[in-house]
C-alpha cells in the first residue's frame, strides 16, 4: 500500500511538470558557457647561424703525393763527359779572323798540285820542307791528326806557254761534328784557318825553287800563329 501511494505521488509530479512545459509559449534556452584558459608562452627566438664550410675544388688531373728519396751516387764516367762537353760548348767563344786555335801538337800535313805540273813542281819536296818547319816548334807529323795541313798549288798557262798564272793555299782544316738533328749527327772536316796568293811568273822562272821557298814562307807563318796561341 506504501508503494502504491509512492508511484502515485510520482505520477502526480511528473504530470503537473508537463502541464506546465505545455502551457508556456517561450522556448527554453539552454546555454553553454565554454570557459577558454588562455595561457601565454613566452617567444623563442629563432638565431640563424652561418657555418662556412671550405668549398672543394674538382680539377681534371689527379694530385698525387710524390715521395722523393735522394741517393747520392757518384755520375758514370761518360755522363760526367758528356756534361763537360754540353758546359765547354756554352763557354764557346768565335776564333778570332786569321788566328788559330789553342792545342795543335800535331799535324797531317798534304800537298796538292797540279798533275799537269806536279813532277817539275817536285810536290815531295815540298813536303818536307812543310814538315821540316812543323817539328822546328815540336809539332808532332802523323797520319791520325785531325788537324789536316793542306798546301795546294794550281797553274795554268798563258801566252802559249810563256807565262805562267799560279794559286797557293796554305790551310788549315779540322775532323769537327755537325748536329743536325737531335736524331743525325754528322763528322765534317771544317776550314778553320787559310792563307792564300797568286802570282805570274815567266817560262824561266817557273822552277821548284820558287814554290819551295814560298812553301817554307807560308809554314813559317802558319807556325808563328801556332806559338802566338800557346801563348794564351
């Protein structure tokens, strides 16, 4: 009986509630009120950096660490020669006109005549007279000399054979080397020193004693210029 007057009450409640939402002309408005915290942080700040970082540079070739070890050692015999040779040819100086070189301790000594003239000439004879004076200043006469003593006499004949036109030729000639290329090399025999005349002589006097004579004129002063440069 107890709980059938508690649910009757309750009824009664919940009618009356009813009764009034039905008779009310406004809507309810429910609001929500929606709190926001708003909290402040403070700002970084933002710091820019500059980094320098070394740029590389790329080259086509490639560098290579190169470890030298020096060994001294002494130069082979012919590498040192050939060095004094390359340094004398830097020093070389030009032979002064009509003079000769230093050095000359031997000769081989030619004579060259005319064959048409050769044996009334006597070109033997002539030839030791030439020798004769070479060894007066101890020059050495041998065949294996690279200083080659060349005397030459030419003639010819004018007025049907009553004068007599003549050259001499005193000189001196040298075996030397020729560098063509840096491949060719080349043996030579250079001129390097001369003395010359000519003459006309008549039929009488056209003899041997006048070519030996200026054979020996002609060594004499081819010696005295080989004294003249010992004396450097």
């Amino acid at each position: 009986m107890k709980n059938t007057v508690i649910t009757s009450i309750s009824a009664l409640v919940f009618l009356v509630i009813g009764l009034f939402i039905g008779k009310s002309n406004k809507q309810i408005e429910f609001q929500t009120v929606i709190k926001t915290n708003i909290v402040e942080k403070p700002v970084e700040k933002v710091v820019e950096k500059i980094v320098e970082k070394p740029v590389k540079e790329f080259v086509d070739k490639y560098i290579t660490n190169v470890v030298e070890k020096v060994v001294e050692a002494e130069i082979p015999e012919k590498y040192q020669f050939a060095l004094e040779i390359h340094e004398r040819m830097l020093r070389a100086k030009y032979l002064d006109f009509a003079k000769l070189p230093v050095g000359i301790s031997d000769l081989r000594i030619k004579v060259l005549m005319d064959k048409n003239h050769e044996e009334k000439l006597n070109s033997k004879q002539i030839l030791e007279t030439l020798e004769f004076e070479a060894r007066k200043i101890g020059i050495k006469i041998t065949d294996d000399s690279k200083n080659q003593l060349f005397y030459e006499v030419n003639v010819m004949e004018a007025n049907n054979g009553l004068t007599f036109v003549y050259t001499q030729t005193l000189s001196l000639s040298r075996e030397s080397y020729l560098f063509a290329t840096p491949e060719k090399t080349y043996r030579i025999i250079s001129e390097i020193w001369r003395n010359a005349s000519f003459g006309i002589v008549g039929k009488n006097n056209f003899n041997k004693t006048l070519f030996i004579e200026d054979a020996s004129r002609y060594m004499v002063a081819f010696c005295n210029r080989v004294l003249e440069s010992r004396e450097k």
